[in-house]
C-alpha cells in the first residue's frame, strides 16, 4: 500500500507543475517534490498541503517525472533543489524568477503587485493607452484574481471597443467579487471617464492630469474584497 | 489493430471479468445497474493540460497528437519516449474520468459522443497506457507493456461495457470510478503497483480532435487565464455564445492544488448523477 501522506522534513521540491509563458505570469506554482530518503520517488500534484504534511499526491518514480518533463507537463529547476518548508508558498514572477517564501509574505508581495499594476492600468486607461492598460490589468489579475479593479478596467476596454459579450464575460469571471449590476455600474463610470478610442494620443485627455478623473472614481469594491 | 481484433479484445475481456467474478468462492457478479450503464455511457472526456498548451489549443482550436504536433513545427520524437516505445504517439490522449495528474489550471471536458465519430480510429484501454512503461506492474506472459496494451485495447465507444462492468462490480458503488476511490475488487487484469490510473480508462484518438465543436462540453480555468490570454479569452467567448460550460475557479490557496480535480467531479455529479 503506497503512503497517502508524506512529511515535508523528507521532501525536496526539484520543480513545479505548470508550464506558462510570460504574459501568464505571475503565477502561484505547485511543487514537485522529490524524496530525500528514496530519490526515485517523486510526488506531483493534484495533492493539499497541510502544514507540513503533502495528502493525496499522484507518486512517480524519478524516469517518469523526466518524461513529463520531456512533454512540458514539469518544469525542473535549473539549479540545485530547494528544501520544502510548511507554509511556504512557489510562485514565479512576471520575469520567470522562482521564489519560495512564507506564504503570507508571498501573498502580500503578490498583494502588492496586483495594487501596482492596477495602477498602472488605471493610468495607461486614463492616457488612452489600452494595450499597456490591458497587459497591466493582465498582471494584476494573475498577481491576485481578487483585483476586481482590473477586471473592471478589462471590461471597460472591451465596452469601448463595442464588444458587450467580451464586457460580460469580465463580469462572469468577477462574479466572485460582486454582482452584475455593481460591476457594470462600475465599468460605466470607467467608460464614461475614458478618452475617445479614435483619438490620436495625447488628445482629449482629462484637462488636469491623466489620472485626475479615473483616480477620483471610488474604488469601493477593491476596499470591500482585496 | 484493425476494429475486428479491437472488438475482440473486448469480449475476451468482459468474459474473464464476469468468469472471474462469478468463480466459485469468487467476489460474486452483480446484476447491471441502470447508474453504472447510465455513467459509463455518458461519462464525459477530459483533457487535462498546462497553461501554455491551453492557450495554444485555443489558438489551433485543435487538439494536436505529439506527432502532428512535431510535423507542424519540423520535430522529431526520441526512440526512448514512453508514447514512441508503446505506439501511442500520434494520438490524442483523454481519460474517460475527471482531470488526473498533474493538471491543475486548465482543461476540456468533451461529451462522449466524440466516441461515436470516432469509432473507426479511436481506441480505449482500461488503464493508463503510459503507466505500464513506468510504474504499473503487469503479468509476465507478456513480453513488453507494448504486447499487453496490445491485447487489452478495445474499440470506442464500446469500452464504456468493460465500465460499466467494471463501475458495479469493482467499485463500492458506480460513481466510486468517477469519485476517485480505489476499486474494493482488483478484477483481473493482473495489474499491480499503480494508483488510480491502473483502473482509469484512457481514451486514445489519432491525430487531431477539433476544439471548436459539438462534442466540447466544458472549458475549466483557472479565472485569470481566461481574463489575462487572448486566445483564452477568445474561447471563453466562443462557449458563451454556444451555450458550452465554462468553469472558472479561483487560484490556488493554502496549499490546495486540487481546484480542478474537485471542480470537475463536482461538475460531473450535477451534470450525470
């Protein structure tokens, strides 16, 4: 009978299950871990981590993790492994860095980025720049799906550009985060505020600075979820 | 293998099964269920993959085999790769189950009448082919876990007997299979030392499935792949217009990489049981 649960104090983690590129990035990544007593076996998720005990991890040996390696199913690590620790969290950032942290630090970093990138949005949008505005509200999406902001902004863009069912279907994935009806309520004050799409840049720009309307909006359902 | 031979494993198959359950001193054969020949006609296809993958399947709007794959982009297989060694390269793979190892932010569900078009070149096996060549142990009369996957592939969708079969005489109940509990009746394949890919049924059809069709039931991902990729996105919206499931979820949390996996049985529960 295999072990159905299995103490971190024995693993390594030699990589990660997930195989994405930059522009899905950040990204929280599950381990693969490795025994140290017995290096041909090796665990890949779906599994829970509890503490410092793995439950329910699908168990490889060492050839056909390499296999899954081989296919993009696994990515390994370049370097050496990292000990697995409880409570720590594997993510990669926007640049493909590997970092294993606590994971209350690695949630407040990614917290962080989600905020930042929102704002980077929020400008963008409020000098008509959609594309940076959408890789921006990309970012924070994937640094924190719970950036309701970002989603409102992505909905706004798709509105602009007369597209109704890519709006709604924002409002689907945020459905998590609040109503319909909140959400576009929200996504029109976004439109309303925004500079014309056929507008050359630089023209028809609120007449302080960019971030003068938008910024005012109030982000109530930002303070209320994230 | 030709369809005669496929149909032929088949009946040999389900014959040691019911003899063997019905042996003197033997587990007992149960009587079909209208739940295990209601599941096992119905049981959706899934195909679990990575990020990457995803997008890019939504991109092609195909599902390419390893080997179409590599012809699009001048590649070649390594003679030592599982799928080369076993003569399953140029197929799309699919588990008769909900999303197994080691996916846990994307995947399709495709209905089972994808079966039915594809009963001329599809074949099933009531394992994981992939497994025998690594961790599956088999019986050794067989030279090769190619020669045993050989004599065990059945045509589709008529493997769905072999499980429904299977679902109510080697399973606490039916949707045990689907549940992921392990079986309380080995059967009698004479496999050992696997998990639950040991007695999951693989689906295995030759070069491309189209994405963009009847058969596709269900997308699952996680919510910001669809918010943060075009081509994600794209899909998402081409389901919504076709009145095809999507499943978004949240990201992983306090450890929990089983999103996916509970997000597809608990789908499979309202939709077959």
């Amino acid at each position: 009978m295999k072990p159905t649960a299995w103490s971190l104090a024995d693993l390594e983690i030699i990589g990660y299950a997930d195989d994405r590129d930059q522009t899905m990035l950040p990204a929280i990544v599950p381990p693969v871990f490795r025994s140290i007593s017995n290096p041909d076996i090796v665990l890949v998720p779906p599994f829970a981590i509890r503490f410092d005990v793995v439950e329910r991890a699908t168990q490889l040996p060492f050839t056909e993790a390499e296999s899954l390696r081989d296919r993009q199913e696994l990515t390994f690590f370049p370097g050496s492994p990292l000990a697995a620790q409880p409570d720590h969290q594997l993510w990669l950032r926007r640049n493909g860095q590997i970092v294993y942290q606590p994971a209350l630090e690695a949630r407040r970093e990614l917290d962080q980025l989600g905020k930042l990138a929102t704002e980077r949005a929020k400008a963008a949008l409020a000098a008509g720049d959609m594309a940076t505005a959408q890789d921006a509200a990309s970012e924070a999406i994937l640094s924190n799906d719970r950036c309701v902001t970002a989603f409102v902004i992505k909905a706004a863009i798709r509105c602009k550009l007369g597209k109704p069912a890519a709006a709604n279907l924002m409002a689907e994935l945020a459905s998590h985060l609040l109503d319909a009806n909140d959400f576009h309520t929200l996504v029109e004050r976004y439109c309303s505020e925004m500079p014309s799409l056929s507008a050359p840049p630089g023209q028809n720009r609120p007449s302080a600075s960019p971030m003068f309307r938008i910024a005012t909006i109030p982000v109530v359902a930002e303070l209320k979820y994230v | 293998m030709g369809r005669p031979e496929l149909e032929a494993n088949l009946l040999t198959q389900c014959d040691r099964l019911r003899s063997h359950l019905g042996a003197p001193g033997g587990p007992g054969l149960t009587a079909a269920t209208p739940l295990a020949a209601q599941l096992s006609q119905y049981l959706f296809l899934s195909h679990g993959t990575m990020p990457r993958k995803f997008a890019r399947i939504c991109q092609d709007s195909q599902l390419y085999s390893r080997v179409a794959f590599n012809q699009h982009t001048n590649q070649s297989l390594p003679l030592d790769d599982t799928d080369v060694k076993m003569g399953t390269c140029d197929s799309v793979f699919f588990y008769a189950a909900p999303f197994r190892y080691p996916h846990t932010k994307c995947g399709f569900l495709f209905a089972a009448t994808l079966e039915d078009e594809r009963s001329h070149d599809g074949t099933a096996s009531p394992f994981d082919s992939g497994g025998l060549v690594h961790h599956i142990g088999f019986p050794p009369e067989f030279a090769s876990p190619a020669d045993f996957l050989r004599q065990h592939e059945f045509p589709v969708p008529d493997h769905r007997n072999y499980l429904s079969l299977s679902m109510d005489n080697l399973f606490d109940q039916p949707e045990g299979y689907i549940e992921g509990r392990a079986p309380t009746e080995p059967g009698c394949l004479g496999l050992s030392g696997g998990d639950e890919r040991m007695w999951t049924h693989e689906v295995r059809l030759p070069k491309r499935v189209a994405l963009r069709g009847r058969h596709l039931q269900a997308v699952f991902a996680h919510r910001a792949l669809p918010a943060a990729n075009p081509d994600i996105e794209a899909l998402f919206q081409w389901c919504a217009d076709e009145d095809v499931n999507r499943i978004a979820f949240n990201g992983p949390d306090d450890g929990d990489f089983e999103t996916l996996k509970r997000e597809c049985i608990s789908y499979l529960r309202r939709k077959l049981y």
